[in-house]
C-alpha cells in the first residue's frame, strides 16, 4: 500500500524526522526461494538478481519510514543494468531508484516511529510473487502471503506475470480510497485478497487487521516463494 494513505503513516511524516530511538541500522536479509530468478528491489536499497537459492543483506537506516521491498519477474538488463521487467519493474534500472509498476507483492516498513518498527505485507499494488516478512530477532509475529493468487484471479484484474489490485484497473474512490481517511472500505474484489492472505493490506484503509509492530532494534528477513 502507499503509506500516506493510512492514518498511522501520516504520523510517520510528522514525527519521524524527530523521534529516533535506535541508533543501528536494521539488517534485512533477502532471500529467493523461488525455482526462477527474482530480480529483488528495495527502497531505499537499490535492486540485485538473485537467482533461485541465492540472497541479497541491505542495512536500513533508522527512522527510515515509506520504505518497501519487492520482487521483479522475466527482467532483461544490459551491461549498464538498464532495461525493463515484466512485473515491479522501476523505471528500467537494475538499481531501483524510487517504487515499482504494479502488480507487484510488497513488504513494506518505517523504522523507529518513534519507539516502534511498523511492517506488513501490501497487496495494493497487486500480486506477483509469494513472500514471507518475518523477524529475525524480537517478539513479533511472522507474515505471510503465499496463496496462489496468479492463477485464481479474477478476470478483470489478471495481467501478465501477475494480478492487478482493483485501484490500479478502476481508479475510483471506492477501490483507491483517493478522498481521504475513512472514505472507503472493502469490495468484493479486495475481499478476494483478504481471504487468501489475511495478513496483507487488500485495500489503502485496510489497517486494523494489517499493520503490525516490532520492536525497534528488530531484523528482518523477505523471502520470496517461503
């Protein structure tokens, strides 16, 4: 999901340049699972492929807030890492600079606001690969979205390499949430992600059953296809 878009981010705004309450960087630990290449991307973080088996650390300063890891699918780069991928691709860089195009499975997280980690997994920019966000230290619970919604998409929403959020295809209030807090609430169409992954964010204001906390201090670890 965009973070501005939920309540408690628009407080990461406010008060995040002010309040640090760790002073070390979060260590994330990414890791492909899959049976084919993932071409990994993070913001801030940059991207690398990573083939099946293989891993990718990048360490997150704290009081980092509106950041995002995600995997890209049937990417082709040149030697100066430019080209394009067929799902999360992020303006043809190998090197992400900035987010990625939908569909695109998402882990999401701010840092040390102020005395806690806020992470979840986001389904708002639609699906493309299963994953697992999960700590690697402190007493947080592990999340998940693993169910095989590429293949049971609905058919407005299906797109190649992935399945599409409704806002992305119907840019309206009632899928997007574009008038602000509390001005939409759940569709058919976002309860058809809820109920496979109950963790995930299925719609922007979907933040009481999908926004968790981790202490601060806390590492992670991103596994695509767990």
């Amino acid at each position: 999901m965009n973070f501005l878009k939920s309540f408690p981010f628009y407080a990461f705004l406010c008060f995040g340049q002010y309040f640090v309450a760790v002073t070390h960087a979060a260590t994330f630990d990414i890791v492909n699972q899959c049976t084919y290449t993932v071409w990994a991307a993070a913001s801030p973080g940059g991207g690398r492929q990573l083939n099946s088996g293989q891993s990718w650390s990048i360490n997150v300063n704290p009081g980092t807030v509106q950041a995002r890891i995600w995997g890209r699918t049937n990417c082709n780069f040149d030697g100066s890492g430019r080209g394009n991928c067929e799902t999360g691709d992020c303006n043809g860089m190998l090197e992400c600079q900035g987010y990625g195009k939908p569909p695109n499975t998402l882990a999401e997280f701010a840092l040390n606001q102020p005395n806690q980690d806020f992470v979840d997994i986001s389904l708002v920019d639609g699906f493309n690969i299963p994953m697992e966000f999960s700590p690697t230290n402190g007493g947080c619970r592990n999340l998940r979205c693993t169910a095989p919604i590429n293949e049971q998409c609905p058919a407005q929403l299906k797109t190649q390499g992935g399945c599409n959020n409704p806002c992305t295809v119907i840019k309206t209030n009632e899928f997007c949430c574009t008038n602000g807090p509390g001005s939409c609430g759940p569709t058919d169409l976002s309860r058809f992600f809820k109920a496979r992954c109950p963790d995930a964010y299925s719609y922007p204001q979907d933040d009481p059953p999908s926004l968790f906390t981790c202490p601060p201090g806390t590492n992670y670890r991103v596994v695509f296809c767990p």
